[in-house]
C-alpha cells in the first residue's frame, strides 16, 4: 500500500494534486482512522465493563499524564521531518537530524515523568503504572520522525500498518495479561508500551527497505541546518508541550472540582464517562478530517515554500466548507443516535444523555482541528502555539477556581467556551495568512440542514 499522492504539474503557476492518487490515500488512512477509533472505543468499554468505571476514569488520568511525554516526543520530530522533506526533499541527514532531536525531547520527557511519578501516587494511585510507559516514549519518537518522512514523500501505506499493528498489539496483550491479573492497569500500561515497541520496529524496517539501500535520486542536496530543524520543530514541540502539561495538570484538576459535589469515587466515575465514553464517540467521524490534515499539511507546505497564493486560497476555502458541511451533519447524527451509540459501544446508555448535549461542539472542535493543521502547513505553527496556550491556561484556571462550584454542567460549560475561543483565533488568522473570505452561506446553511435531520432523525428514533 504505497501510494504516491500528488505530482508536480504546473497548472496556473501551481503544484496540482493528482486528484485520484490523493483520493486513494485518502480513503486509506481514513480507513485506517477509522479502526483505529472504533477499536478504540471498543477496548473503552471493555475496560469499562472489565474493571468499572472508577478504574476507567483513573485509566485515563494516567494517560492524560503520559501524553506529555508522547506529545514531547513525537510532535516536533514529526511535523520537522513532513516539513523539511516536503519542502526540500528526502535528505537522511535532515532525517537523522529530526530524529536525533526527538530522541533527545523523549529523553528528557522520560526522565521527567520517571521523577515525577511518585509525587502523582495520590492522583494516579501506584507510580508503576506511569513508570512502565516511560520506555515507549523513544519508540515513539522514532515513529513519528519516520511517518513523518513516509507521508511527506507520498508513501502511506507503512505508517498506516504501523499504527494498525500498535493498536492491534496492544488491544490483544490486553486482552492476554489483564483478566485475572491483581494490578490490572499496570498489565494495560505493559501491554501499551509492548505495542509501541513493535510498531517501531515494524517502521524501522520499513524505513530501510525503501531508503536504507538504494541510493538518493537526483543531485546529492545539502541537508537542512540544524538552526532549521529546530526553528520548525521548536515551536511546535514547546506549544504542544506545554499545552499537553497544562492538560494534564487540567485533567488532575477535574476530578477533584468534581468531588466537592459528588465524592471522590463518583468524580472519577464522572471523568472517566466524559473523558473515556463521551468525547471518544464525539471525535470518532474525525476519521476523515484527521486523513485530509496529514495530506494537506505536505501540500500546503509546498505552496507556501514556492509562494502559490491562488493554490493556497483554493484548498484552504475548499477544506473550509467542506469541514463545517461534515461536522454539522455528523453534529446532527450523533444527537439523533446518542442512546442507540451508547448501547452498541459500552452495552448502556450512561453518558447518552451528556453526549446528546454535547454533540453541538462538533463543528468547532473539527474546524479548529482542520485550521490548526492548515496553519502549522503555512508556517504559522507560532500562531497555533500562542492560541493552545492561552486557552490551557485559561481551562486550569476554570478547573481550579469555578468547576468545584459548578460540578459536571461547568465542565460541560468550559468545553464549549474553551472550543469558541479557540477556533476564533485559529479561524480569524487563517483568513488573514491565506487571504480568504469566508460567506456566511458557508455556516448557515449546513446548521440548517442539521436542524432539520436532526428533527427529522427525532421522529424515528427514541
């Protein structure tokens, strides 16, 4: 499954995208999106019904923490390598470079979490359920370099099958090591951090199958200087850093606001609904805006670099419109579904409710998604840094000092205003980097046809 996703014509001064191979791709690694959400979402509620939802909710406490490391580890040697090599081409020194960056940010990550670990016993219960992760993190640094490398040059199929064979790993060791086990989630961390070995692996080889022993094409270039790695890759890994830091501390947080309405065991029960039942189902046709984002960041990457206004103005308004025609009807969909979805995946329909309220927070979260992406291709990932921080900073204060006084609905409250704040920066500065207007037909009329399926789904289903 190797595909090569766009060619260089010129049309009107422009990179033109082979429409049928980056269907192809696309379709793939929507494809692929897709199991890996539904797996995912399955294994949830297998965890749930496996060991309750109290033990689900501090599951994913652990995981909100351990996603500084990955984020640390894997966001800057990932975008670095799609960026340098869309714009520059497949070098191996840059890709070593991205790679030795990232090695050196999981290290650092590592040793971080390791320290911390006991000082988080009270939130997470005991240290070795987070310390066992901790060896994942370089292999994930390895990974993202090397997808990285593997979609900017067009070639999907090898990071598709990696992350199917982490996922798969990991579901099925799961499966092998928990039932009966006496430390249950430790056995679940083991699992994860087993998986992403494996998926390393399985890139690594398929990394020096298609690159390690033929010899670059073409006139040797200069790889890109270090300074370079590091100015695209800095900012990106300092954003996601700190905000992945400001969520965890956001996510240790929530519970406890929680608990002064409802005790300690019921908050956790309630985080684990809404952070482990809730916005998994909410995020799940995000599939196909998640495929469109990794092929269109190369894409727009390239235009920017040989400076195509007009290429640029056409695939921005166009990934516009279609994402907020997507996320309206997906909006109304999983309003009208939410009892029905509750029951097919966790086999009850605790969080339908919660879903249902929440289901209007779609079009903002995936055109904030979508926007994000397109802004990090324009080189405005300074930007995208500047808007995830103040809105982390903003949410732990709301954690802190206004969720204990109004429990779940201001968790619920702070989701929504955290989701507009964020998609107004993101929103307003695309308009002005990429140049583009946008029509108020292009919100108006697919909220109205959601409206509308929604009453109309409302009359057959319960």
């Amino acid at each position: 499954m190797q595909y090569r996703w766009y060619r260089r014509t010129k049309v009107q001064g422009a990179v033109k995208i082979n429409r049928r191979t980056f269907l192809y791709s696309t379709c793939w690694l929507t494809l692929e999106s897709t199991i890996l959400r539904l797996s995912g979402i399955w294994m949830r509620g297998w965890i749930c019904e496996t060991l309750g939802s109290v033990q689900m909710g501090r599951y994913q406490l652990i995981f909100s923490v351990f996603a500084l490391g990955v984020v640390l580890s894997a966001s800057g040697a990932n975008f670095a390598a799609t960026r340098l090599t869309a714009e520059h081409g497949y070098n191996r020194r840059t890709l070593r470079r991205c790679l030795l960056l990232g090695l050196l940010v999981s290290g650092i990550a590592a040793a971080g979490l390791y320290g911390c670990a006991p000082l988080l016993s009270p939130f997470l219960g005991n240290p070795a359920s987070l310390r066992i992760l901790i060896p994942g993190l370089p292999c994930i640094a390895v990974s993202a370099a090397l997808k990285g490398c593997f979609v900017a040059e067009g070639h999907t199929g090898a990071p598709i099958a990696a992350e199917l064979l982490e996922q798969g790993t990991g579901i099925g060791l799961s499966l092998l090591l928990v039932p009966g086990s006496t430390a249950p989630l430790t056995m679940l961390m083991l699992a994860s951090t087993l998986s992403e070995g494996c998926a390393c692996l399985f890139i690594a080889a398929a990394y020096f199958h298609r690159y390690g022993r033929k010899p670059q094409r073409g006139p040797q270039k200069a790889p890109v200087q270090w300074k370079e790695a590091v100015r695209i890759g800095g900012p990106v890994t300092t954003g996601t850093g700190l905000r992945s830091l400001l969520f965890s501390l956001e996510n240790l947080l929530i519970p406890r606001g929680l608990s002064t309405h409802t005790g300690a065991e019921n908050a956790l029960a309630q985080y684990g609904l809404v952070q482990g039942m809730v916005l998994p189902i909410l995020q799940f046709p995000s599939a196909l805006l998640f495929a469109a984002i990794t092929l269109l960041v190369p894409e727009l990457a390239r235009c920017c670099a040989r400076h195509f206004t007009k290429r640029i103005q056409l695939v921005t308004s166009r990934a516009f419109r279609l994402t907020l025609c997507f996320s309206f009807a997906s909006a109304a969909l999983i309003a009208a579904f939410a009892f029905p979805l509750c029951h097919l995946f966790y086999r009850n329909t605790q969080g339908a409710l919660l879903l249902r309220v929440t289901a209007p927070l779609l079009p903002l979260m995936y055109v904030d998604s979508v926007v994000d992406g397109m802004l990090k291709g324009l080189d405005q990932q300074t930007w995208s840094l500047f808007c995830n921080l103040t809105d982390s900073c903003m949410r732990v204060l709301w954690c802190a000092f206004v969720l204990p006084y109004l429990g779940l609905p201001g968790y619920i409250l702070m989701l929504f205003l955290s989701e507009i704040y964020n998609a107004a920066l993101s929103i307003s500065r695309l308009l002005k980097v990429a140049d583009v207007e946008i029509s108020p037909i292009w919100v108006f009329l697919p909220a109205g046809g959601a409206v509308l399926l929604y009453v109309i789904l409302r009359q057959f289903v319960p």
